[in-house]
C-alpha cells in the first residue's frame, strides 16, 4: 500500500478514548503514536486494521470492533471509540468514531494538516 500511495493506517487505537459528549478527549486530540505505550485506556489496533486494508479502501461493519482478529477489548462493558490516523495518496487523514460504527476509508472529509518541524 505505501509504495502505491494507498491507505496505510500511520496509528490505530480502540478504547475509552471519547468524552461523555462522545468527542474524542481533549488530551488525545495532539496525539501521536509514541504517545499510548504505556496507557491501559486503550489499545493499538494498527497492525489488525492494516490487515483488513485490500485495494486502499478499508471497511469495517457496524458492531463491535473486539471481534476483530488481533484485537482485545481494553474495557468491557464500558462505550469505546476508535481513533485512526492514516496516509492516503500522500496526505494525512485522522478519523474519529464509535466502536459500533462503521469503518470506511479512505474519504477526502478525513483529511487535516500536518505541521511540520
């Protein structure tokens, strides 16, 4: 994917990552990868999502994301949320939801700005 300019999940993470609101919390929204190593709030989910990828489009149906292979719930019984960061066609994407919806990549409304060093 990454040599054709397709979607390549730069970070995926699933758990309690939303506000009660159900907007992603404001500590996360600066996020960087390096970031969840060490916070038992969530999981990294990019490599099972990464596996689900097929001709640069990614799509997950409604329901819960645990089901996954390679993926674990980090907080049974609680509601749960999905942050994804990915690469397509050049340019950084960043997207937001809860674990029941549906996953489909990639969409231009996706896309942010990425300041650089």
């Amino acid at each position: 994917e990454d040599e054709k300019n397709g979607l390549v999940i730069v970070f995926a993470i699933y758990g309690l990552l939303g506000s009660e609101k159900g907007e992603l919390k404001k500590e996360l929204r600066d996020f960087e990868a390096k970031d969840f190593r060490n916070d038992d709030r969530f999981v990294d989910i990019s490599l099972p999502l990464q596996c689900c990828v097929e001709d640069s489009r990614l799509i997950l149906w409604e329901g819960s994301k645990a089901n996954l292979p390679g993926v674990w719930d980090p907080a049974p019984g609680e509601e749960k949320f999905i942050l994804i960061r990915y690469k397509y066609q050049k340019s950084m994407h960043q997207f937001f939801c809860a674990e029941e919806e549906a996953i489909k990549l990639p969409k231009n409304s996706h896309r942010i700005s990425v300041s650089g060093p």
